[in-house]
C-alpha cells in the first residue's frame, strides 16, 4: 500500500518552526503532500506564530514545487455538532447548515484563494464533516474533488471524487494491496517524537507524492459502499471518545 500526505491547517500564523521541518524532511525524499490551506483564518487555535508577511506568495510557491492545494474550510471555526456524513468528528463548520449559506461560504473562500492567486479545485473539510448541502454547494463552485472518505482507490459519489484517509496507519502498513491511503498531520501540534516517526515512516514504507493519488483510476462508490464507510467511521470515533474517557477516569483516579 502506498502512502500520500495531507497536511491541515495551512495558515499566515501556523506552528511555522514545525511546517518547516516537516518540509525539510518531505524535501529529502522528494515528497509532494497535499496542503489545506484555510482561506479566512478565524480560528484563534491556528494562531501559533505572527502571521508570515509573504505567506500567500510562499503557498503559490509551494505550488510551483509540486505541492497539491486543497481549500481548508472558510475559516476553519466550528458551528455546529453535526458529525456529518463522515462521522469521524463531533463538531463542524458546515454540516448541518443550510445550503444557501454553505455555498457563499465556499463561493467566497474560492474568490479570497483566487484573489491571492491560489487556485484549487481540492476540498478538505475541518473536522472531516460535510453533508450533502456541502457538496452541492462544492459542485456550483467547481471543485472536483475532495480528501476525505475511507478506501484505497480515488472514487467517485455525488458528483465528485474523493480522496481516502486512511483507517488506521498500522493497518494500511501491513496491507499488500495495491492502492494508495492518505496519513493526516497537524504540523501545529507536532512533537519530537511525531517527526522521528514520520522519517521511519519514510524509510520503511512507500510513501509517494499526493499527485500520483490524482493519476490512479476512480472507482464508483456504491451505497452500501457508503454505509460501510459511514459505520466505520462511526466506530472510529466512538473507539477514541471510549479512549479518551478512560484516559480521563485513570487520571482522576491517580
């Protein structure tokens, strides 16, 4: 199985000592990932470093390099606790929002991304949350695509194709299949031992540029296809709730 990178929260004041190294490390082995680059930055979460003065200069850069775009959201600020048809999340920006206000949303994050001359036809939602509102509004805007969704192949459902994360990374490792997944990194969160970990993975695993995700053949998703994916999300997040709440009674208990 091979493995393409994704990275959130792509914005003027991320964690830039982090991106950087992250880069340094991706450059070494002639990785290209894909990058959410969230076009109206609200979220005071991603705010780590003061803003870089020539971020959107840098992000076309990184285009130029071989760096897929993906628009991250508008403004990467939670609205509701819709998990959406995705539910690997509690919480979201546009699930569960009307559609007249999710496509200016998304009309108007395109128009600031064009206007700084980044152009995309890639969506990540925050959260990984979006409803069939979501990609209504993606269509009228022209994306294409999106990364999000369980498989090991590129498929097509609701008029657009998606991009798979993967399930878990030790399972995707130890599949022989042919196909590619997609591993999700925060940069702003990132410790030592989160980069020592990304460079093992580099060395043992096959780890490719996000534009070889784009020259694969799309599968069409069927429905049951999308319950499958939709229970298995559902359990994923159910498993790390589960997780953190016996994290929190041991705690409480020392």
């Amino acid at each position: 199985m091979r493995i393409a990178i994704r990275l959130d929260d792509i914005t003027p004041g991320m964690n830039w000592a982090n991106f950087l190294r992250f880069k340094e490390i991706l450059d070494d082995y002639g990785v290209k990932p894909l990058i959410g680059v969230v076009p109206d930055t609200r979220d005071k979460k991603l705010q780590i470093d003061d803003d870089r003065p020539d971020f959107w200069n840098y992000v076309k850069e990184l285009q130029q390099e071989g760096w897929t775009v993906a628009m991250h959201g508008f403004c990467h600020v939670y609205t509701t606790t819709s998990a959406g048809m995705f539910p690997i999340g509690g919480k979201s920006e546009f699930a569960g929002i009307s559609y007249n206000r999710q496509e200016e949303m998304i009309r108007e994050g395109k128009r600031i991304l064009e206007d700084k001359g980044v152009k995309t036809d890639i969506f990540m939602a925050p959260s990984h949350s979006f409803d069939l509102n979501t990609l209504k509004a993606l269509r009228a805007n022209g994306f294409y695509g999106l990364t999000d969704g369980f498989g090991t192949a590129p498929f097509r459902a609701h008029g657009l194709v998606f991009y798979p994360i993967s399930v878990r990374r030790s399972g995707s490792l130890k599949d022989k299949r042919d196909g590619i997944v997609t591993f999700v990194y925060h940069t702003n969160t990132m410790k030592d031992k989160d980069f020592k970990d990304l460079e093992k993975l580099l060395d043992k695993a096959e780890v490719v540029s996000f534009s070889e995700y784009k020259r694969l053949d799309i599968e069409d998703r069927t429905l049951l296809g999308e319950v499958s994916q939709y229970c298995v999300a559902k359990a994923k997040y159910l498993a790390v709730q589960a997780r953190k709440l016996i994290k929190k009674n041991r705690l409480q208990e020392d």
